[in-house]
C-alpha cells in the first residue's frame, strides 16, 4: 500500500516502522520538512523486500499518489489540513489517529457527542473515506510492535464498510490485530479510551507503553 503520513513526530515514526515491517511504501510529510527528512533517512534501512520510505514537501501531489492518507499530526493540525487542503482528500482514504485533549491533557476539548474524527469528516468532501485507527496505540508500543508479547490491538471505526476493511488489512499486514468497532460515531468511545489510557500512564508508572487488549473466548 502506498501510505502517505501526515506528521513525523512520534507516532509518524511508530506508525511507518510498522508499516515498513509490511513491506508498505512509505511517504513523510511534516510542516517542518526537516522533521520527515531526517525520520526517512533514520528508517531508511527498515522494512521487508518492496517497503520503501521517502520524504516528500509537494503534500497534494503525494496525497493523489497515496492509496491511503494518515493524519498524524495533533487533532487542531489535521482539523486545519483537512480544512485547507480539503480538494486533495476528494476520494481518498483517510485515517485520523487523534486524541483531542487540552492543552494540561486532563480533558478533551470535543463537546459530548461529538469526537475529532466526526469533526475532520464534516469538513472533508463527501468522497473522503475516514477512518479512526490507531488512537489507543502509544507511540513507543507501535516501535516494538508488541506489549509483553502480545500484538497491538488497533480499534477501527468508519461509516464506510470498504474503507474500515482497508485499513483493517492494512493493521494485520504490519503485524498487528484489527477490532472493527462500527461507524465513525464510536470514535467518542475509542477517543475517550485513548484519553483514560494517557490518564493512566502516571498512576500505572507504565511510561506510555501499557496497550488496551480486547480478550476474545476462544473459539468452540
Ligand atoms: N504519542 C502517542 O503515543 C500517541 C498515541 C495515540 C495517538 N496519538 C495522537 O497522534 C497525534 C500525533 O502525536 P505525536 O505524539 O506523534 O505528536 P508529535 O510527536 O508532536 O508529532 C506531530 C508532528 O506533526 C507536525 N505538524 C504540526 N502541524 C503540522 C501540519 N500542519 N502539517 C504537517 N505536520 C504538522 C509537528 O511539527 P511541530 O512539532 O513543528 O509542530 C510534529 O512533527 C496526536 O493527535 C495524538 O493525539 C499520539
């Protein structure tokens, strides 16, 4: 898949290790082309035969070459890239890993019943195909690809069933599981658990390396 990521900070880096581990094409942009310059030449060894990384500062030209689109970046950013470069989302698949919180990260600043990923869609074109992934995944844990030995659960929602399914191929190709959670309105709930899983992170003294696991019954 070719995936263009929008933000190289921590989770850019997180999210395009796994994605180079299956064998994904990789493209980095970040408002600072320094940022994405120097995160392709530090990944530049990774990935499985066919996984290439390469940074780019045309955005809308890489977005139409991409076949999905991952807003990394924090969720006022992606609300102003999805706002400002709305025409490039036409038709694309679009991913939005935000966590909306304050700024003293003791709340969110999305009003109830509303969540970032609703908030970005309602400015997308009707065409776009957004998804909410990644969320619940700290940063650190999608480098090591695993939390005490157990892949990462990646809760998807989305209002388009195609779109949830591609991303869903996409989270078990890096290695990780897939729990498709239903429509994009779920993004309150997912939002809402990243929100309690950074809360934690202090009374735990797990320094953002503790990960949410569905546990499944095993199947008759
Ligand atoms: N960190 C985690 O463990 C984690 C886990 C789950 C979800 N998330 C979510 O993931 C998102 C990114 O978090 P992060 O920790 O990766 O943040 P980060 O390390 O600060 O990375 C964000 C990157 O995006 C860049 N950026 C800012 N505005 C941009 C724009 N308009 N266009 C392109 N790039 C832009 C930033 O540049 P500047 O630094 O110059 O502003 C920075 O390099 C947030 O929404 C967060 O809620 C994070």
């Amino acid at each position: 898949m070719r995936v263009l990521i929008i933000g190289s900070g921590n989770m850019g880096r997180g999210i395009a290790t796994r994605a180079l581990s299956g064998g994904h094409q990789v493209t980095l942009y970040d408002i600072n082309p320094k940022t994405s310059a120097d995160l392709a030449v530090s990944l530049s060894t990774r990935g499985m035969p066919g996984a290439s990384v390469a940074q780019t500062t045309k955005l809308e030209e890489s977005a139409r070459a991409s076949d999905v689109v991952i807003l990394a970046s924090w969720y006022g950013a992606n609300l102003r890239i999805a706002r400002e470069f709305s025409a490039m989302f036409e038709d694309k698949l679009v991913v939005d890993i935000s966590n909306p919180l304050n700024a003293t990260y003791d709340a969110l600043v999305t009003a109830p019943g509303s969540s970032a990923a609703e908030t970005i869609q309602a400015v997308l074109p009707k065409s776009a195909r957004l998804v909410k992934a990644f969320n619940t995944t700290f940063a650190g844990t999608l480098l090591a690809g695993q939390v005490d030995g157990r892949p990462l659960n990646v809760f998807v929602a989305g209002d388009d069933a195609s779109a949830r399914e591609s991303i869903k191929t996409f989270v078990q190709s890096i290695g990780l599981n897939a729990v498709d959670v239903g429509a994009l309105e779920r993004s309150r709930q997912l939002e809402a658990l990243g929100f309690l899983g950074i809360s934690l992170q202090d009374s735990l003294g797990t320094g953002f390396m503790s990960a949410w696991h569905l546990t499944m019954p095993v199947a008759a």
